[in-house]
C-alpha cells in the first residue's frame, strides 16, 4: 500500500479535522481563518444534501495529511433547477503542503467516488493569492 491513501472521514475524525483546519490560515491582503467548531465532521455534512468528506491518511505517521469535501447544492443553471457538485474545505497539513503533490490525487479521489452519480457542473472557491491553486492542473486518477 502506498503511503498516502484516501477515504472516507468518520466522526472520529472530526477532531484531528479541525486542528488542521485551525492551523492552514490563508495569508493574503487580509488573513482568514476557517473553523468548524465545536466538531468538523458534523459541520461538513451541513454543506448540502449529500455530502463526501475525504481524508488523506498517512500510514506511516498514523494521522490526517489532508482533507476536502464534495456537496452536492440544488441551484438554477441555465434557469433550470439543476444539482452540482461543490467542493470546500481543501487543505493539507502544513508539514506535507510543499514536500507531497497530494491535492490532485484527492481531486481524483472524489472524481472517481462521484462516478456512479456524476454531476453537470463542479464549483469552488480560490482566493485571489492562491495562485497554485489557480494555476494547477488536477490529475485523473488516484495513482
């Protein structure tokens, strides 16, 4: 097995979720933070109607490397109810950000998780600094 894999969170994750979440602030012209307390797990699933929650599980030191969700919204696109696919909470523990490419490989996790039920449209957020993020090209698969 590799190193680094994904799956799904469970509630007991929620906690090393958080702490992740605490400590990834995004710096810019002014600096957020992104909490979820009191427990993650349980605020990622009030994103939408279904939700997915991913993590990236490091075998080797026993902890969360990564973490993102996919909801799925109902909006009007093209003035027709339609349902998309929202992905948020994308972050990596600071210490594997810059040494591990392992974004794309969630972005491909929840591509393939998404293939029995595929949606028209996918939507997220970058802020304007994050220029990595804007720039990259995302794998498709998971290898």
């Amino acid at each position: 097995m590799s190193r680094f894999y994904f799956d799904a969170a469970t509630p007991d994750d929620g906690q090393e979720m958080l702490k992740i979440l605490e400590n990834a602030p995004f710096h810019g012209k002014i600096s957020l933070l992104y909490t979820r307390r009191p427990d993650a797990f349980r605020s990622f699933e009030m994103e939408g109607e279904r939700v997915e929650i991913v993590v990236c599980r490091d075998s080797e030191r026993g902890q969360i490397a990564g973490l993102g969700a996919c909801a799925t919204r109902q909006v009007f696109l093209n003035g027709r109810p339609e349902t998309i696919g929202y992905l948020f909470g994308l972050r990596v523990r600071q210490e594997y950000a810059k040494k591990y490419p392992l974004l794309h490989r969630g972005y491909a996790y929840l591509r393939n998780a998404a293939k029995d039920a595929p949606l028209p449209l996918y939507v997220t957020t970058i802020l304007e600094e994050n220029r990595s993020a804007q720039t990259r090209r995302f794998a498709t698969s998971t290898a």
